[in-house]
C-alpha cells in the first residue's frame, strides 16, 4: 500500500508568486517528490492566503487541520517551512495538531520527526527567521 500524501502550495503575496517559488513551481516539484518517495497524493492544497496581512482567516490552512483529523492522508509535504506559517507561536500549534493526529510532515523530501526535540529546535528557530523575514 502507498503511503498517502497532501501537498501544500501557498503563496501569500502577488510578488512572491512572481519572483519566488510560484504555485505552479511548488505543485509541480511537491509531485516529483512525492512519486520519488512511491507516494499517492490524495489531495492538493493550492491557493493565495496570507496570515500577515491583518486577516487572521486561513481557510487552507484550516481545511488540512480538519482532513488530518478526518485522516484523508498519512502525510503532508510542504515546499518550504513559510508556506505553512512564518508565525512562531501557530507554527508550534500547527505541529502540534499534525503530530496529535500522526501526521508525518515533509519539507520537500526530508522528513521532518515531530516528536524529536531537535526537529521541534530547528522549526522553532526556521519560524523565528521566517517570521523576522517577513517582518
């Protein structure tokens, strides 16, 4: 049985989907790695949404909680770390909530063990620049 997969694609301003990693770019490298790792990918999570532009709402970000609670996939991959949030405190609840239901997060094709104290080190520190960054 093949592991499987969502991936997130988000972009949260029009100048990133321009001169950074632009939907199409992240869709099309989280599918290659996906098949690389003999995944299927169940659902894709693709869209604008921005939590730093004083709307709070993240309706992506919300309907990945609810398929990991309804177990829609086993996995969810993620182009980089900033597409999930570069907000330090929801990036902590986010893994929280990913680990709670067993998910196993992928930042393209490296896994990232939520249940290992350095890993949770390192996201700590990756949102923290992140969220310096955007600032």
């Amino acid at each position: 049985m093949t592991t499987r997969f969502a991936i997130l694609c988000r972009v949260s301003t029009t100048e990133q989907e321009e001169k950074g990693a632009s939907l199409e770019v992240q869709q099309k490298t989280l599918r290659r790695f996906v098949e690389v790792l003999n995944g299927t990918i169940v659902k894709e999570y693709v869209g604008s949404e921005s939590a730093t532009s004083g709307d709070k709402k993240r309706p992506i970000l919300d309907e990945i909680l609810n398929d990991a609670r309804n177990k829609e996939f086993e996995c969810l991959m993620i182009y980089d770390l900033s597409r999930l949030t570069r907000d330090p405190i929801k990036s902590k609840i986010i893994l929280a909530e990913l680990k709670k239901y067993n998910i196993k997060l992928y930042v393209q094709t490296q896994l990232y063990l939520l249940d290992n104290p350095e890993t949770n080190l390192i996201v700590g520190l990756l949102a923290e620049i992140n969220a310096f960054q955007s600032s």
